[in-house]
C-alpha cells in the first residue's frame, strides 16, 4: 500500500463508517482549511511545504542542548573564556562550584528530570540547579551495578559532561550538513510523560472519564505515577485500563482529512521510569502492543473511536516502508531503552541507531520527499545555560538538541527561532491539513487545553529551516559506527577554584 496523501488510507470498513457517521463534527473552519488545502490557499505558509510528502519525527531521550552541541561553532552554547567554560555553577555539597567539562565516557548517568528537577535546575532562570539536584538525587540510585549509580557517585557530576564531535561526530554533522536549532525547548516543564504527550497532542492532561470535556490540566502526566504503571500493566494483561487519555489528539485530525499515519516502537525495554524523578527502577519491556509513556496513542479514546490503532506498527515495519518508498505521510518513531541515550544508555549505541534509521530513509525512493525531524524528549538533568521563555500557562521545559534533515533542508544553518515539539505539529498541519489545529473550537472534540499551542506568537515556524528553490540534495550516508577519535582527558578537578577565569553563578 503506497504511503503517499490521498493514496494510503490505513482504514478499516469500520473506520469508514465511522468517518460518514462523525463528518457532522467537522464542521466551519476545519472544512474551509480543508478547502484552502485543496486549492493551494496557504496565507503565510510558502506553497514549496507541500514537497514534503513524508515527515519522520525520532524522538530519543534525556539530553539537553548544551550536553551535546555546548561547543559547536555558531550555536548559542557554553560561555568559554580562551577555549575554556568560563561559568561555574554552585555544588553545595562540596561547599564549592562545578564548571562544564568535556566528558569523553560513552555512558553517563545524568540527573533527575521530573517537573521539579526543572524548576531547581532552571532557579528562576539562573540556570544554576543541575549539580545539587544531581547530589539531592543520590538517595534514589541503590544498585552498586547500575551505571548511572556509579558515574552519579563518581567525583564529578557528569550533568555537567558535553560532548563534541570527537564523540557524536554523526550528530554534528548532521548539524554541519543540514539544520541545527539552538534554541528547541522541552514542549513543557516536566518529564518524559509530559513530553511525550505533548509530541502527539500538544496537551498533557488528567481525564476523569473518557469525556474530552472531563480533562483537566497537568503537566506531570495523565495519573500519579504508580497509578499510572499498574493501568499500563493491567492493559498489557487484560486489554483494559482505567487510564483514558480523552482528549484529542494528532491523529484525529489526520484521520479526517484522510492523511496517513503510523507510529512505531522499537521492542526491548523502556527507555526511563515513570518518575522521572526516580533515576534506577525495574525496567518494563515494550513493544508496539504495550501501551505507556513511550507508545500513548493506544490510551487515546480518539484512536479507538477512529478504529486506528492498527497504525501503531513495530519499527521493523518502518525499516521496510523507508525500503519500498511506501512510508506514511506522518510517522512517529520512538527507541527502546538501549538505543535510547537516555542514561546509562550508550551514547554512541543510540547514535548508531539514529543513523540506521536516517540511513534507510536516505537509500529509499521516498526521500526526496522527506522532512527527518530529529529531537530529544527532555534534558535528562544535564546542564543548559538558557533560561526557557515564558510561553504559557505550562511553560517551555529546558532546552534539548533538535535537527531538521532533508533534500529541502537549509545547508549549515543554525536556527535561533523559539521551539517546542509544538512547532512540528504546526508543520504537519500547515503541509497536510491545510492548517487546522488542535483547537476545541473547530475539531470536533472541544476539550479544555488553555491554548491552542502552535499559534503561540513566540513559537517559530520550521518551515524557515527549508528552502524548496533549490535543487533536492542528495542522500548523507554515514557510518553507523565512526571512529571517535577520543583522547583520553580528564574532568577537570572540582573544589576552589575550579578553574581560571570562572564566573560563578551565584546560589539562591
């Protein structure tokens, strides 16, 4: 089944009946943005967008801008002072402060990432928590054989590690090569559950029921979260839940307007806890049947309603679309534990793994219609020195490194604009809905989310990464593996002074 607009349909007798049974819903502007879309109507949005006929969102895990791309040239990164970080940050344990580092391990164990960790980490936008939320995070890390325990215990907090091109040299040169944005926030100030949410839906919520009217705003994830484990679990046992994820989502949308969609999940472990306050707990095993925080969408009421869940598929499903060039025109693609370079994952392993992904898009015919978005959920606990920007209610989250590849990508191209995960949504809309949005007042299924998120007035538009003048650039193999090319170096040692020429960022 070809995965091009308007030739996949991935629907089911059922779900065609639904659609004639639901169309009264879709009513005003949703159907004149249908119409807009259909006769080239586009206001501000450059007609070239609609080159892109497949856009891939890889979503990794727990790495903040500054950990991975702090010193790459142009991007708004670590202060240095003659090549070296010039800021240091309070470590009140020591009685002392701790200076970024480059850190050359391949597995790092970070520091805690919950909605509370951020509001330390961030302190008002000094951005001077990480190391003592790291130190407070000791308490919870009891296994002697975890990696993260053991590089948490270590002299020097390594959320204060980067990392360069020496040692993510695929990275950085997919930054090289195409687009890198520099200023990508977490869609919401909290952790993996949020995030993940926030990347199908642009809402994180509570539902008493599986009315949308019955949700409730909160940014730490749809239940407490034991609660929201043993539901999971139950699912995985029994096919029902009491989590009811009933606002709308996506997909919804993309439904209606006959867009083709999927959503694969690599089978292995799950990536994080729950808690992303938590930093070791028992992995739970995950697959593409396995619904949680890492594969939402068959918690969403919507999904079920649209008979779609059929559409959430493994990732070796992915792999032989990108081969035979029938990909959807939307896909989601999520890693399993070990691929995911959330800590104490391997860093490089995780790179290998991207790489394959981008690589298979790359050899396959449906390239030259691609947009690969590539981002990371949240920041993992590791240092950032920008404060995020009021945006609402909810707030950006701190900032995580973010990628745009494409035969139609800018070359060598930094983007300043201010992002979230709300920006790729605004994309998929603005290339196949002809911009609709998730918006209560025109989707059919009014919730009571308190912003319709990708018309925020500071959110930038990702259509400025691309220029659809000029002639589709080729295909960028890498090795899945490069050499690194490492030198063996040092942390640099923590206590007073920490190094020469330091601005210490002040406590409080």
């Amino acid at each position: 089944m070809s995965g091009r607009v308007g030739r996949a349909r991935h629907r089911s007798m059922a779900a065609a009946l639904f659609l004639g049974a639901s169309l009264f819903l879709l009513t005003g502007p949703v159907e004149a943005t249908a119409q807009a879309h259909a006769t080239g109507q586009r206001g501000a949005t450059p007609l070239g967008i609609h080159k892109i006929r497949h856009v891939i969102v890889i979503m990794q895990e727990n790495r903040s801008f500054d950990s991975y791309f702090g010193t790459f040239p142009g991007a708004d990164g670590i202060t240095m002072t003659n090549g070296r970080p010039s800021v240091c940050i309070p470590d009140l344990r020591r009685s002392s402060c701790v200076s970024p580092f480059l850190d050359v391990t391949d597995v790092n164990g970070g520091g805690p990432h919950s909605h509370s960790a951020s509001v330390a980490d961030v302190n008002g936008g000094k951005m001077n928590g990480f190391a003592n939320e790291r130190d407070n995070s000791l308490g919870t890390c009891n296994s002697p054989s975890d990696p993260a325990c053991i590089r948490k215990r270590s002299l020097n907090p390594d959320v204060m590690g980067y990392h360069n091109a020496q040692q993510i040299p695929n990275y950085w040169r997919y930054a090289t090569d195409f687009v890198l944005s520099d200023h990508m926030f977490e869609a919401v100030d909290s952790s993996s559950i949020a995030a993940h949410l926030y990347m199908v839906s642009g809402w994180s919520a509570y539902c008493a029921n599986t009315a949308p009217s019955s949700c409730t705003n909160q940014i730490t994830g749809p239940d407490p979260f034991k609660a929201f484990d043993r539901a999971v679990g139950s699912e995985i046992l029994t096919g029902k839940t009491s989590i009811n994820l009933a606002w709308t989502d996506l997909t919804w949308l993309l439904y209606h307007q006959q867009v083709s969609w999927a959503y694969y999940i690599q089978k292995g472990n799950q990536p994080d806890c729950a808690n992303g306050a938590n930093e070791v707990c028992p992995r739970i095993s995950q697959s593409y049947t396995t619904p949680g925080i890492w594969n939402p969408l068959p918690l969403f009421t919507d999904v079920h309603q649209d008979n779609q869940l059929g559409n959430i598929k493994p990732l070796d499903s992915f792999l032989s679309s990108a081969k035979d060039g029938t990909l959807p025109a939307v896909s989601w693609i999520t890693p399993s534990g070990a691929n995911s370079e959330h800590p104490p994952a391997s860093v490089h392993q995780g790179q290998a793994y991207v790489t394959a992904l981008i690589n298979a898009v790359m050899e396959g015919p449906d390239w030259q219609s691609t947009a690969i978005f590539l981002g990371w959920d949240d920041w993992g606990g590791f240092y950032d020195n920008v404060a995020p920007p009021n945006i609402d209610k909810n707030g950006f989250g701190i900032r995580v490194p973010f990628m745009v590849i494409s035969p139609y990508a800018k070359h060598h191209y930094i983007d300043h604009q201010t992002l979230s995960s709300d920006a790729i949504l605004k994309f998929i809309e603005d290339d196949f809905l002809g911009g609709a949005r998730l918006n209560p007042k025109t989707d059919g299924r009014p919730d009571p989310r308190p912003d319709v998120r990708e018309n925020m007035t500071k959110l930038g538009n990702l259509v400025n990464d691309f220029n659809f003048a000029q002639r589709p650039r080729p295909p960028l193999l890498l090795e899945t593996n490069p050499p690194t090319d490492s030198p063996s170096i040092p942390a640099p040692f923590v206590g007073a002074p920490p190094c020469l020429g330091c601005t210490q960022i002040p406590a409080g």
